[in-house]
C-alpha cells in the first residue's frame, strides 16, 4: 500500500489531498470531495454512469486511479449547469425529451454528450454517430430514445433528409 | 468492488520504469488501464506493485517511416483513430478502432495495452496479427524483436519476460494498390466480438491477387492467420465466386466454442465475416485504382 499527495482541478477548483493509492477517481470525487453527482454503477467500465471528462477527455472514473488524475483537470456533472441554477441546453433538452428517468444514468450520459457537442463544433451529427457515441451509457429505464433526439435537437443538425437512421 | 492494495509506482522515463520491472515482485504495468483495472477491481488480479506507464512522454507517439508505420505502445486508440498518417498508411487500424469499446473507453486505452492483454475478442491484436506486427520489448539488457506470430503463449498470455515491457508496434509498410476491412459481429454494438475478420488484398493491374492477409479472433484462444485461406487467393484473378471460396473455407477451419457460442456457430460468422470483409477490401482497391 502507499499513500500520494495529489492537486486535481475539480471544475475549476483545485484540490490537494493525500490518497491510498487504490482509490479511484470516482471514490475521491464522491468521497473526499463529496461531489456525489458522478454516479458508481458497475464499478468496472461497463455501465458509463461514473463518466467525468478529464482534461476534456472522457473517462470512465471507476477505471482511473485518483493518483493518476494527479496535476489533472476533471470535469463533474456539478460544473455543467450554470451557478445560478439554470441548466445547459443539454440537460435542459433531456428533460424536454424525457431523456430520463430514474436519473442514475443521467450526470454520465450528459458528461458524454458534453464532450460529443464540444468535439463536432459545427459538424452536423447524425443519428447513428450519436447512438454511437451513447453506446458506452447504459439506460436501464427510459431506454435511448429520448436521449437521441435531446441530442439531435440540441447539436449542429444535418440539413433535412441527411439524417441517417442508425 | 475495490481493489486490493498495491504500491504505486509513476515512473518519468523508460529507464526508470525497466529497473522497476526488473526489481519488484508481483508487479504489473499499468497501460491505459480499461482492462487490468476492471480485473483489479474484481481482484482476478492482485499485484503487489502497480507500475502505471502513462508519465513516459516518449511511449506514445505515431510515426510514418520509410519502413512503414511505427506507434508508440503508450499512444491511446483515440490518438490513433484520429491520426491523418494512420488513415494514409495503415487504414486497416482505423477500421478496427471503429469496434473497440466506447469513446470513454478509447481516450485512456492504448495500443500495447490491448495487445498486452491479448483478449482474444479483442480487435488490436487480430489487426497485428493479420499485418505481421513486429513488437519491441524493452528490458535493461536492451531491446528485441518479436514478430506478432510468435507473441502469444496462450490465453490472454504474452511471451514477453517478466522484465520486459512492450514499447512499440511496427505495422510494415502497407502494400501497393492494396484494401483492407475489418468486419465482426457481436450481439450489441461495441459489446466483446464473438468472432472478427481483419483483411488486406493487394492486386496488381490485372486484378491477380499479388497479397492476401485475413487473420481471425474468436476461433481459438489467441488471434489466428487463416492462411490456407490466404493460400487459395494468392495469385489468382479476383472474383466473387473466388471470395465464395474462399469464404467457404474459412468456415470449415477449425474452431473453439462455449456453451454460448459453440464451434460450429463461430466456424459459420467467420466464413460470412470473410466474405463480407473480401467484398469490402475489395471495393476499396477498385476506389483507391480509380482516383
């Protein structure tokens, strides 16, 4: 066993804390930093719900140790909506689309569509691309449907007749 | 589920990370870590020492050489998935990330770590495997070659000594006029492959096959190169009914299954798998001919 003095920026914070070297990132997240919006579902990077973007990046958090996000910045489901409270389009357009249900999913699969709206910048996206890109989230109530076209009407769009079907 | 408690190792450089290697007792290096953490987790595996690699800057890197494509064992799938020189050079790789895991899992997944783990479902080592990988293994005596036909020792096992690490994949120059295609089939998109086909073709003007290479996963233990297949395709002219035949004698190999997939039914993908990745490797040298 050994114990690391780490500093991980948490949305825009930084934290200094000293970790076991088995505690995962979504245990740190949750545990000493008590943002427990980032979701422990199978605990071994099957279900998705644990996703937070590290260095932008998405990442399944029960999968990363919180020594290696060591000197990194993670972004939480607790950064998404505004301080004030308002939600960002993404989630708002969940909750227009009954893109949930339970909710247990919900902070991994919009940490994923965050990073999916940040990366296509202008590009249209397609229906398939975006059940691609959900395939790595899994929905145990709602199922996918309402995520889709959340996800359709909130990203660049495809001029009409261009959506594929998946 | 957590895992069990190990000591944590961050080396900076080769060098450094090569001694612990070669020093510590029920050590394990840490790639990208999608899978040797899930098997932590469930502590399938239990290493007193965990040597993480992802603070070596000079592991990860993607080079185009007058020898062919060369990639650093540390570089991750999504680097390579959207790396121009990798489509240019090497499309058959980009074909193959296409199936591997979900984006959340490609970000922090690399190269060497899937060829390391060497599932045999997984779609890296078949791709190194059907393009005759060469691998470098480092150790503090040095480095050697090891071509990819002599890498596994079996079940999810690699021949590489316990001081040494993989540091890079040679993928060879990519033939003339050549196609590739990766096609599998697994009951959810993304989900673990039941069986995977990885194909190049390379013709000459006269549409004579002048190279075949078609590995499989998911009919043994460890990726295989139907290479009584590639045999039967080698210096003929293409054709469908060539590919049929082809197709037809992929599914009469020799197969390992499980109760949910017996042999028979994998014997069966591979010969559909074969003929659709052909068709499609095809099609593709006719593009390439045709700009």
């Amino acid at each position: 066993m050994s114990t690391h003095e780490i500093t991980i920026t948490v949305n825009g914070k930084e934290h200094k804390r000293t970790v076991d070297s088995r505690l995962h990132l979504a245990d740190f997240l949750r545990q000493e930093l008590s943002l427990t919006g980032t979701h422990i579902g199978c605990e071994h990077g099957v279900c998705g719900a644990c996703t937070v973007l590290v260095d932008g990046a998405s990442a399944r958090s029960c999968l990363m140790l919180a020594v290696q996000a060591d000197g990194r910045r993670v972004e939480t489901i607790e950064s998404v909506a505004a301080p004030d409270g308002a939600l960002h389009p993404i989630q708002a357009a969940l909750s227009r689309h009954h893109g949930l249900q339970c909710g247990y999913c919900t902070p991994g699969v919009v940490m994923t569509l965050l990073e999916l709206q940040r990366e296509c910048g202008d590009t249209p996206m397609t229906e398939a691309e975006i059940r691609r890109a959900l395939s790595g989230n899994l929905c145990r109530c709602t199922g996918y449907q309402g995520m889709v076209e959340a996800a359709l009407d909130v990203l660049p769009r495809a001029a009409a007749g261009e959506r594929t079907k998946a | 589920m957590k895992p069990s408690a190990f000591t944590y190792h961050a080396p900076r450089t080769l060098t450094e990370a090569l001694t612990l290697v070669a020093t510590l007792d029920n050590a394990r290096v840490l790639a990208g870590g999608q899978s040797l953490m899930p098997m932590m987790n469930y502590r399938v595996v239990q290493p007193e020492h965990l040597i993480d690699l992802g603070r070596i800057p000079e592991l990860a890197f993607v080079e185009d050489t007058a020898d062919g494509l060369k990639v650093g064992a540390m570089t991750t799938q999504r680097t390579i998935e959207r790396s121009d020189v990798v489509q240019k050079r090497c499309p058959l790789l980009i074909d193959a990330l296409f199936h591997v895991g979900h984006q959340q899992t490609r970000n922090r997944g690399t190269i060497g770590g899937s060829i390391c783990h060497l599932d045999p479902s997984a779609e890296l080592p078949v791709t190194a495997c059907a393009l005759d990988a060469v691998l470098t293994a480092a150790s503090n005596n040095g480095r050697r070659k090891i071509t990819f036909a002599d890498f596994p020792a079996g079940y999810l096992t690699t021949s590489l000594e316990p001081d040494e690490i993989l540091v890079q994949i040679d993928f060879g120059k990519w033939p003339e006029r050549a196609g590739s295609a990766f096609e599998e089939y697994a009951v959810r998109p993304a989900d673990f492959a039941i069986v995977s086909i990885a194909t190049v073709i390379a013709l000459d003007e006269g549409d004579i096959v002048t190279d075949a290479r078609i590995a499989a996963g998911g009919i043994a233990p460890v990726p295989t190169r139907l290479t009584n297949v590639e045999t039967m395709l080698k210096g003929k002219r293409v054709s469908s009914a060539l590919i049929e035949r082809a197709a037809t004698a992929a599914a009469t190999l020799p197969a390992e299954g499980d109760d949910m997939n017996p042999a028979e039914y994998r014997q069966e993908l591979a010969g559909h798998l074969t003929q659709r990745a052909l068709t499609k490797a095809l099609q593709r040298v006719r593009a390439s001919a045709d700009t």
